[in-house]
C-alpha cells in the first residue's frame, strides 16, 4: 500500500452538543501550546487498520520530522520529504520520484506537522475516558477527548485523542469511520528539540540516478 496514510481527524458526538466543554478545551489548548513551542519533533509510530466485515487488519510502522515548514514522513517504503516549497515522494520499489508544488497552509492537504493540532478547528469535543498504562511502579494517566466532526457528510463517525496529561501530548488517535473502519495512530516515540542533519529536509537527486522524475507541476 504505497498511498500517503496520515490522518483526516474529527472531534464530538453531535451538533446538539453547542456548548463547549471547558475541561476538554484546556486540555486541548495546552497541547496545542506544547506542541507549538518545540523547534522541531521527531515522532515514530504505529499505523492499525480494521475492518471485522472486510476482514481486514494490518500493522505498520512509521516515523516522521517536522521543523517549521518542512518535514520529512517514511512508510512503507515510502519516503516524503517537503522542503518548504516542494513536495517529493521517494518510491525505490518503483525507482520513481514525483515531484510537485504544495501549499503547507491549504486546508484539504493532510501534512504530518497538521497531524499534531488537527483538532484546533472544525470539531465538536468533550472529555472521554481515562486509561493508566504500565505497572504499580511506572503508571502513565491516558485522557481521551471525544472528537466528532462539524459536517455532517464527513466519513468519520467520531475521533477518541489520546493525551498524555503528564506532558500534554499526543498519545494516541483512534478514528471510527461510518463504515466502521477503526484506524489506529499510536505513538511509539516522541521526541523535540533535536539535533537534525542539516541535509534532512533536501532533497538530492544524484542519490537517485535512474529514477524515473514525474514532475507534476
């Protein structure tokens, strides 16, 4: 599966809720704070997909970087690096690269870095459940905020976030389409405020002689 796998992600049960839920909110804005303030995050993951119906499910692992406007995502194989101005998808199983222009700020584009803070807009949100991973010695506090999107036309029935409520981060997203398709993103490491090659965010297509260039724009 060579697509780019990320996330178009919903917050709260139904438009009757109008009225925000204040705890959710604050939890809500201090990740979003925290997440902001760090010069760069590398975060490796898993991706889960099921379906009981379609009998399907399957695990993969990824990872991404992002610093400022440029970020970098691997999976499956595949690698996607944007530089700022340019967005290039590296796929050696098809000694391909396709190249094309992306604006980072265009709202139907699901970029890694949008991942983190999907849910500042367009989702209705309370406070769901708590779960404690870990043993007696090392227990870690898991708040999930219900997520469900503003459209009614959207394919996604609701979003269970994930938050790590000792460093406000994000621990894990769990969304549950109206075909009853569940797709899990757990993160595995999260890390900021890295040391990062300087060549990271460059791409260099002498690594790529005979690659077939699909220049889209």
């Amino acid at each position: 599966m060579k697509k780019y796998i990320f996330l178009t992600i919903s917050i709260f049960y139904s438009l009757s809720y109008s009225q925000v839920d204040t705890d959710a909110e604050k939890l809500l804005n201090k990740v979003s704070e925290n997440i902001k303030s760090y010069d760069n995050i590398y975060i490796n993951y898993t991706y889960t997909l099921n379906n009981l119906e379609e009998d399907i499910n399957y695990t993969n692992r990824g990872s991404f970087i992002t610093e400022k406007d440029n970020w970098r995502f691997e999976m499956l194989g595949i690698t996607r690096i944007f530089d700022g101005d340019k967005l290039y998808t590296i796929s050696p199983d098809d000694e391909e690269v396709t190249i094309s222009s992306q604006n980072p700020e265009d709202e139907t584009t699901i970029t890694p870095n949008k991942m983190l803070y999907f849910y500042e807009e367009g989702y209705y949100f309370e406070m769901g459940s708590v779960k404690y991973i870990g043993n007696t010695d090392f227990r870690k506090k898991i708040q999930y905020v219900k997520l469900i999107p503003m459209d009614s036309e959207a394919d996604i029935k609701y979003i269970d976030l994930g938050i790590d409520t000792e460093f406000n981060q994000i621990y894990e997203v769990v969304e549950t389409g109206k075909n009853e398709t569940i797709t899990t993103i757990s993160i595995v490491d999260f890390e900021f405020n890295v040391s990062l090659n300087e060549n990271l965010f460059v791409f260099d297509s002498a690594k790529y002689d005979g690659y077939y260039m699909n220049i889209l724009d």
